[in-house]
C-alpha cells in the first residue's frame, strides 16, 4: 500500500464533470448514553486448525455475500493521496478471478461504522504513548453519532478494555491511565478485535491499529491470522510507529514489523500507514477517519456461482476522467465463497 506522507488539510481543489477531491474536515463526534464496562476479556490458545475445520470456519464467516450479492469497499485518491470523491458507477470496472463483472449496485453514502481500536501499551511505546493518546482522539473527532467504538490493549496479552461504545470519551478516559510495559502480543490483539467484530451493530466494520513494531508474545502465528483477516469482512488500518531504518535500537520483530502490517492492511482493503515521527500521529490517524468516510461500495452477482468455499481474487480499476491526474484505488482483494 502507498505511504501517505503528506498534510492532511487540503483544500477542495479540482470539480470536474462532477468528480471532487476533498480535504479531510473533521466532524465533532456526538455524546450518547454510555454502554457499562464488560469484565476484561484475555485470549487464550486454541488448536490449530486442520483442512476440514479451517473449511468449515470459512462457511461460516462474517463476510457480505450471498448467493446473488458481493460487496467491495473502495477509495480511490489521486497523487497526493487526497480522496475523490464524485465518481459513478461507469468509472469503475470490476474483475473476479481474471473474469469481469458487472457492477449492480453502486452507492457513496457514509454508513454508520463499527470500528475497532487495538493499542500497543507494550514497553517500547513508553515515549510514544502521548501522541497516541493524542492520534486516538484525532480519529474519534471524524466519527459519526451512530458510530460504534471498542477499545483493546495488548502488550504480553490482549485484553477487551471497554466494549462497544458510542461514548468515545469513554475510551480516551481509559488511555489516560495506560502505562507502557511488557511484551508485544499483536497477532493476539487482531484476533481478539476480529472475534468483538461478531458483536457489531453496523455493517460497516474496521480496526485501527496502533503499534510499533512486531510480534513477540502472541498464541496464535501469523499464518492463522492471514488466514483471518482474508475470511473476515473487517477492513484493517495500522498506523505503525517505527524507529528509523538506521536506528541501532530497533529489534527483529521491530524490523518485521512493517511487512507483516502492511501484509494485514492490504488484504482488507485498507491501509498500513509506517510513522517515524511521533508529531505526525494525530494528522494520519485523522486522515483514516476521513478515509473511512469517503468510500465507494461496488456490488455484482458474481458469474462464478459455485459455493465452493475457494477464495475469489477481486481486481477493481477506475476509468481515469478527463483532465484528471492519475487515480489510484484501494480495495478488498478477495473473498471466500460460501461453502454451502
């Protein structure tokens, strides 16, 4: 996925046949009535999972397709990784497997979110927990009022800190008193805020990931939750806080960890964001607010009718408009099929 590295205000630029470009303005999230606090919820291991138990997970995954219907999320930016926005459906074109569909329904709209927020709270974030705080409450000002928010911290262990809100302050309250110690247990924390997504209200769901480097402590492999993330219909954003490429201090799961964020992120349809200055955090984690909030939703019975359970690649293009610079589009790259 591309590394977005510039400001995030933007003024509206271009408005041609219909088709804008827009800034990322943030919205003030709405106060409602706040869920009570769940006990704390920790991962614990589990089996790996042989062929026949892995297809049949598969059949049941929470992913948005049925016979008729697949439904693909997609942004599309230009050069400088501001949003168009404008676009219909004659400037997209879809594949599946090498073979074209025909797109049915198209829609813009911003959708309710349900949204996962998964923060490293292990050692090495000590000097990097203010500006996380401070990126987390920059995402939350791009919410809407039927926006849903859980909160999960992990260092040697993933835990459910505050279940689905709509209160965010609620979890800016309970960052306030992190405190940075231990061990990295990522892949345990992904697991964790995919298994909370089945308790989610809207059909629009994500994760933001807060992390600064690898995976050191967790029960489950990073096979497993490639796996996952591919079966799930969650789109995955990772903002990784890295020290420099020349840094002496990084670690080797440090120095892992931007492929295996990254590798997450694009399966999904959503966007690894690699950070080595910690003064940047509050502006990316608000652009992926607004990035959230300006997607296209492209949906086509697929031609392939088969419920095999196989995994279908998708491919998406946007036909480039007239006097526009080059777009770029980020999409889901596939799906499994329904196995029965």
């Amino acid at each position: 996925m591309a590394v977005v590295r510039n400001s995030l205000l933007f003024p509206t630029v271009m408005l041609l046949m219909g088709v804008s470009i827009v800034s990322a303005e943030k919205k003030d999230p709405s106060k409602t009535e706040q869920i009570p606090d769940n006990p704390r919820v920790s991962i614990t291991p589990r089996p790996k999972l042989g062929a026949e138990a892995a297809t049949e997970r598969r059949g049941a995954a929470n992913i948005r397709v049925d016979s008729t219907l697949v439904l693909i999320n997609v942004t599309v930016t230009d050069p400088m990784n501001r949003f168009v926005t404008g676009l219909d459906k004659d400037f997209f074109r879809l594949w599946e497997d090498n073979s074209e569909q025909q797109i049915t329904q198209f829609s813009s709209e911003d959708a309710p979110l349900s949204v996962g927020l998964v923060f490293d709270a292990s050692g090495s974030m000590g000097s990097k927990l203010a500006k996380s705080r401070q990126a987390a409450a920059q995402f939350f000002k791009t919410a809407n009022p039927e926006d849903e928010f859980f909160l999960i911290q992990f260092n040697d262990r993933a835990e459910l800190m505050v279940p689905f809100t709509h209160n965010t302050e609620e979890i800016q309250n309970r960052l306030t008193f992190t405190q940075a110690k231990g061990r990295t247990a990522l892949l345990d924390a992904v697991y964790l805020a995919i298994s909370n997504m089945k308790k989610a209200r809207n059909p629009r769901k994500a994760i933001l990931i807060l992390s600064d480097g690898g995976d050191n402590s967790s029960r489950y492999t990073e096979s497993e939750i490639r796996n996952l993330v591919r079966e799930a219909d969650v789109q995955i954003y990772a903002i990784g806080l890295f020290e420099p490429i020349s840094s002496r201090g990084r670690t080797a799961e440090e120095l892992s960890g931007p492929s295996l964020l990254n590798e997450i992120a694009e399966q999904t349809g959503g966007r690894h964001f690699p950070v080595e200055n910690v003064n940047e955090l509050p502006d990316v984690a608000a652009k992926i607010g607004v990035e959230l909030r300006n997607q296209y939703v492209l949906g086509y019975a697929p031609a392939n009718m088969n419920r095999d359970g196989k995994y279908r690649r998708v491919k998406v293009k946007v036909n480039q408009p007239r006097g526009f610079p080059q777009l770029r589009a980020y999409w889901r790259l596939g799906y499994y099929a329904p196995s029965q």
